[in-house]
C-alpha cells in the first residue's frame, strides 16, 4: 500500500479565485441558501435581520466570532476559530468557510437559543417534501420486483442505490443542471472496488459496520434500505449509523430525519415497510444505533478526527463514507492530482473504509491514467463536479 509520506500534499482549495467551483459557491449558492431559509418559516423581525448581516458577512464582509456564550465555541476554538476570525469568507479553507456558514445560519434563526424556534430545522420543509415526492413512491415500489431477484443481484442493486441516492442533495440542485447523463464515451462508475468491499463482509453475522451518512431524503432512505439488507443477509451483525448533531450542508441528515425515514418505510406498501420493521427491531435490539458525533460537523478532515470517535471507526469491520463533502474530508480538502492513490491519501483513517460517492467538486482520487485521460477527453473539467460520474473506493 502506497504510504501517505510518499505522496506530496497538494493545495488546499480555497474560494479565492472567481470562476472557480469554490467560489460560485460561496458566492451564489450561499446567498440562494439564505434566500431559501427566509422562505421556510415565517420567522420573526430579529431573525431576517441575522440574515441580512449574515448576507452581508458572507458576501462582503469577514468572519465574525461566535456568541461568547455559544455551546460550541470551545470546539470552533479548537478547530481553527481564531486563525479564521476577521477574514473574508473567501481566503480562508474553502471546507471551513462552508462548514461555519450553516453554523451561523443556525444561529441566525435561534436553532441554538433557549425559545420557540430552538431546535426547528430551516431546512425540514425541504427534507419532507423530498420524502414525500412520487420520486420516493416509485424508488420504494421498485423493491418488490427486487425482492424475486437473486442475492447478489439484491446486493448490488442496494449498493448502487446507496451510491446513486447521492445525486439527490438539495444544496447541489440549486447549482447544477439536473438530468444531465454522463456522456456515452465515459463510463458513469469513474472506480469500482466493488469486489473487495463485498469481501470485507462475508455472511458471518460477526462484522460491525459504520456508515457515516450524507444526505437526508432521498440518499438516506436507500442508505437505511442497503443496512437492512446487509443486516438480514447477515453480511453485517451490528451497524452504527453516523449523522449531523445539527442541519448541516442544506440536506445532510439528522437524528430526526433518520425517524422521518424510518417512519416512511414502515408506513409504506410492499416490501418497503418489510425493511422498516427490520430496521425498527434493529433499533430497539441494539443491532442498529445512530451517532451523532460533534465532529460529523467539523470543517477538518477525518485525518483530524479526535480519540473517541478513532477508536469507534478503528474497531468497524468497514467504514462506509457517503457523499461528495464526507470524500473531501476523507482524502483531504485538495486539488490532488486524480491518479494520487487513494489508499495513500486515507491512510490515516483507523480502519477498512469504502467511500460511495457522486463527483460534486473538484476533489479526486484514485482515478487511472487512462480513465481520467478519457473524461478529459470527452468533458473537458466538468466531469468533476456534474454529479453525473460516481465512484466506489475501498482501503482495506
Ligand atoms: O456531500 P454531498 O451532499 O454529496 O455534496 C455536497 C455538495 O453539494 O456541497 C459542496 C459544495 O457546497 C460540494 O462538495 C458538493 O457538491
């Protein structure tokens, strides 16, 4: 395995430079996102007016601390608060510049502040109406067909569902074009370690199986939909499911999404509420527990991860690490050259890891020189951030 002191570190992405991807979304997505939250809720006059000075700080102003009381501020302490404090949004770490904007969002409409709105999501209405949608019927419908198919078939499609269901996040529809395919001259899986992920879990009832989720909705139901098909095959004997302490990157999932999902399952027809019941008995039994650990909203890489949280991953069997924001933390927030191995650049990580991912940002890794020549080829740099291209990475 290629060792991380072999490979030379690369720039850290910033949202500096106009034009780039980084900046379009600090620049626009942000902005829309404030747009958006006004329009969730009919909140109060103080709380439209924390947006309009979060607007302003965001676009054209500097990072601004924290309440001095915030619950948090000894962990945004540690994570790089002061360093950041005082500039623009736009020179600091691109990670961290985004990952503080929902903190402040938060803040802004009292999701944090003992009253009335303490704990309601600005982002909920979304989350529901994405659960809601006919999209949903027919993606849970199709489980009865699957349901005659053989086990590997079962297997696969489960995975890819996983995969897939992460072109459904709603903070990447406010930029990309939707629908568009991946072109015919470029395969849509850019890897596949497929294989050796299926070998990390045998049928042995005895693997523990962290998945550190992504998205709500639409990513999140397919996410519990592959758990309780690894936990009935007995490929997985217990599963920790990882999600946001709070709303998180517009759509990442919650503790309270996991139960808007859970419910959606149960109270579905067919085969779907067959996997709600199975993931509801895992819940209670203990096969299945949900995490929320303060570092899931971090804007470090995993490289960073604190004690605890390295001795819960290091005694996974494997680590499934969904979506495009979790990669970055993964192999590090970095314009790498693609054909950088990914096993170099996970190395840190303290156990098997498997990243299922839809390429949403210019990070890469572990592509071969031929595959990246070929998108290249056919799509110029778009391939990178079109969420049209998906991989499966696995370290062992
Ligand atoms: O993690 P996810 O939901 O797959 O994607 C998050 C995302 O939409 O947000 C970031 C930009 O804000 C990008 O990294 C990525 O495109």
């Amino acid at each position: 395995m290629p060792d991380r002191s072999d490979t030379p570190l690369a720039p850290v992405l910033l949202g500096n430079e106009p034009g780039s991807f980084p900046h379009s979304v600090l620049a626009e997505r942000h902005p829309a996102i404030i747009r958006q939250v006004r329009e969730s809720f009919p909140y109060a006059p103080q709380q439209h007016r924390a947006l309009d000075a979060l607007l302003a700080s965001c676009t054209k102003g500097v990072i601004e601390p924290l309440p001095a009381d915030a619950y948090d501020g000894e962990h945004w302490a540690s994570w790089g608060a002061d360093a950041c404090t005082g500039r623009t949004w736009f020179d600091v770490p691109w990670l961290w510049s985004e990952s503080y904007f929902y903190r402040q969002l938060l803040e802004a409409v009292g999701y944090f502040t003992p009253g009335p709105w303490q704990g309601i999501d600005p982002f909920r209405p979304s989350k529901l109406a994405e659960l809601d949608s006919p999209e949903t019927d027919e993606e849970l419908a199709a489980l009865d067909a699957l349901a005659d198919r053989p086990a590997d078939e079962q297997d696969r499609a489960l995975l890819h569902g996983s995969l897939w269901g992460n072109r459904a996040d709603l903070g990447f529809r406010m930029s990309a074009a939707q629908g568009e395919a991946a072109t015919s001259k470029t395969p849509p899986l850019v890897a596949d370690d497929s294989e050796t992920l299926w070998s990390l879990l045998p049928h042995s009832g005895s693997a523990t199986l962290c998945l550190i989720a992504d998205n709500a909705g639409r990513e999140l139901v397919p996410d519990l939909l592959l758990i309780a098909r690894l936990l009935t095959q007995g490929r997985v004997g217990r599963a920790l499911l990882h999600v946001k302490p709070y709303p998180y990157y517009v759509s990442d999932a919650t503790h309270a999404d996991v139960l808007d999902a859970l419910r959606r399952l149960t109270k579905a027809p067919g085969a779907a509420a067959t996997y709600g019941r199975v993931l509801w008995s895992a819940m209670t039994d203990g096969r299945l527990t949900v995490r929320a650990h303060p570092f899931a909203a971090a804007p470090l890489s995993y490289a960073d991860m604190p004690g605890d949280l390295r001795e819960e991953l290091a005694a996974a069997t494997l680590t499934l690490v969904k979506g495009d924001l979790n990669y970055r933390r993964l192999v590090g927030d970095r314009l790498w050259p693609p054909t950088t191995p990914f096993t170099a650049v996970t190395a840190h990580f303290p156990g098997p890891v498997a990243a299922l991912r839809t390429l949403k940002s210019d990070v890469i890794t572990g592509l071969d020189a031929r595959t990246e020549a070929a998108l290249v080829a056919a799509e110029g740099q778009k391939w990178r951030t079109g969420g049209t291209h998906a991989l499966i990475q696995v370290r062992t």
